[in-house]
C-alpha cells in the first residue's frame, strides 16, 4: 500500500506544455524537486468490443500490455457497440477479458453497456435495470480486475448505487474513474426520450432524476478525490470518464466569445462548448466543478476518456484565452484501431506525465 500512496511535498507553481516528437506527448511542469520519486507506468485502452473483428485483435493486444509490464491497465468505456443488444452475458464476456490481463485492470462504464439500452436495436431493455445489473455484475468486489488485483476505494456500496466510481493511488498520482457516459450523461431532452427508443415519458423522467442524482454524486467523489491529493501531497491527479463533453464542437473562433459562467480567482470558467446545446448540456456541471478544481490544484491533472475512438492529446479547457496550463485532455483509441496508450509517469522529469501511442500489430 505505501508504495501506492506516498505523502510527498507539492511541487510549487506548475506550467504545462505540449510537445510532440516522435509520437511521444508530454504534460510538463515548470521544474521538481529532484528527489528520487517512483516511475511507473500503465496503460489506457477502451472502446474496442464492438465487432467480431475487434474481438480478434483483443489477444494481441492483451499480450502487448502485458509484455510491457504496466503497473495496471484502465478500460475507458463500452464492452460492445452501440447497435447490439444489452444482454446479460455481455458483462460476463468482459470481465473474463479483463481477467487475461497479469496486471490489474480497471474498469470505467460506457454507455453502449447501460444509458443505451433503451434502443430497440440494443433490445429495449430499461436504461436504469441494466445500470443496477452493470453494479452487480461488475462492481461486486473491491478490487480490480486482473490475474493481480488493485483494491480499489468505491464510493458506494459494493453492486450497489454509485459503486463503479472507484479511486486509488499509485506512486505519487492519485486516480478516480467516474461513471459519466456518453450519450449525454443519461439526461434526456425532449424528441429524444422516443427516438428509436422503447422508452416511455414515464422512463425518460427517471432518466432524468438519475442523471441528477449520479451527477451530484459524481461531483462529491471528484471534489473529494482532489482534497485527497492535495492532502497526501500527490504531484498529479487523473480523471478517467467514458464521454467525450464536445471539447471539439465546435472548432470555431466564436468559441472563444463565450460569457464567463462565473469568475473564480480571476479565471473564468465557462463551460466548454455551448452549455445549452442539446445532446451536450449533461457535462456542464461536472466539467463546471473539474475546471474549478483543477484551477485550484498545485500539480497536474490528466481527463482521460473514450467515446470517440480517436487518439488525441490537447488542452481543451477553458479556452484559447482562459487556458488551463495544468490540464491534459487525452482521447484514447477506439474501434476499428484497437491500440493503447502507455502514460509513463517520471517525477525527476519536467514532464509528469507523458503518453506514448502503442499501434498493436
């Protein structure tokens, strides 16, 4: 346990660049201490349990991140597509693949396995049975996944409400993996509650009052997560979700003319993208609450997610004239390119955290 949670000094005030040579992406820091911290590394991968062929390459893959000896590995989201059907044997079919990993294996929700059920093509089945049956099924012991386990901290009970928001420490990064889907959160807006949906007026309220309550929730757990890192004196803090919030949408100078939320220490914190854009305004209190806390936050945090199946790492918040010097965005790869990413975290280097792009053959 020592060896994953270490009461270390905060690094002073922290500067972050990006910089991409040779595939290798850093976050970097303005200077450290020079003390002699652990490295480690580990893995993040999601989205790759959609289609026969993805299946074929999960083999290569597992051997690949086991050969790189990673001290644990994250899956970001969606054990199968967004047009198949929400069965009970596809929770079981994923936990023996996360058990093929030898180092422990995190596992995050996605919405193809619980907020889209509700489609007739996924068989019509009731977004919040299948999310109580994901608890149960996925969250019913304390530790991780893996032929070596990690125990992990749940802020709920074990196969209960709020039990797959799980946390832990490892070196000197303190991690929290938050169950925010795609699909905008589980909030549900007008025409689509019945779009292609078996859902009723009935369903889509519920949806509604649960997407309320798991937001507040999911605000709790990350609030309390960076009080725990600033208590233990934890140099980074990663955040892993399944949703990508339309960091990307859109790509246009008006981004940047948005009105200030609120201003908190002299930074404004809008939220990213348009707060009422429908299909997106499920993100806009929790990415509300990250950038506050980041904002106050001496070292480095990491937002991992899934979602859109495309690698990337940038500085999405809050905007190009409000930037967030120590926040990370990174977006893992998905199906069809069922590749990882290796995030090596070096506290004698400038550079915290740095993420390596690893194409499987």
């Amino acid at each position: 346990m020592e060896n994953r949670r270490r009461h270390l000094a905060i690094l002073g005030v922290m500067s972050l660049s990006i910089a991409l040579a040779g595939g290798l992406v850093h976050a970097r820091t303005s200077g450290n201490d020079g003390r002699n911290k652990p490295r480690f590394t580990f893995a993040l991968w999601g989205d790759a349990m959609y289609t026969a062929a993805d299946f074929s390459k999960l083999a290569p893959l597992t051997a690949d991140i086991n050969a790189s000896k990673a001290a644990f590995s994250i899956y970001d989201g969606d054990i199968k597509s967004g047009s198949t059907q929400c069965t009970n044997d596809v929770y079981g079919r994923a936990i023996d693949l996360f058990n093929a990993f030898e180092a422990p294996m995190i596992y995050v929700p996605g919405d193809n396995e619980w907020t889209d059920c509700h489609r007739t093509n996924n068989g019509g089945y009731n977004n919040l049975e299948r999310l109580a049956f994901l608890r149960q099924a996925m969250f019913a012991t304390p530790d991780s996944f893996g032929q070596h386990t990690l125990p992990l901290e749940h802020q709920g009970p074990l196969g209960g409400e709020y039990a797959e928001n799980t946390r832990w420490s490892y070196g000197d990064v303190v991690f929290v993996a938050l169950n925010v889907p795609g699909s905008n959160n589980n909030k549900v807006n007008g025409a689509d509650c019945t779009n292609r949906s078996a859902r009723t007026a009935a369903d889509c309220a519920a949806d509604n009052v649960e997407y309320l309550a798991r937001d507040a929730a999911n605000i709790e757990f990350l609030r309390s997560t960076f009080a725990l890192a600033k208590t233990t004196g934890a140099l980074g803090l990663m955040v892993v979700i399944q949703a990508d919030p339309s960091f990307d949408l859109p790509e246009t100078e008006d981004v940047n003319e948005r009105t200030c939320v609120r201003v908190t220490n002299g930074q404004c914190l809008p939220a990213p993208a348009d707060p009422t854009r429908a299909g997106y305004d499920g993100y806009t209190a929790f990415l509300a609450a990250l950038t506050g806390e980041t904002s106050n936050f001496a070292g480095q945090v990491v937002l991992v997610h899934g979602d859109t199946h495309f690698f990337k790492v940038d500085q999405p918040l809050v905007d190009q004239a409000h930037l967030l010097p120590n926040l990370t965005r990174v977006q893992t790869y998905g199906s069809p390119n069922i590749h990882w990413v290796q995030v090596t975290v070096e506290p004698k280097d400038r550079a915290l955290f740095s993420f390596q792009p690893m194409i499987v053959q």
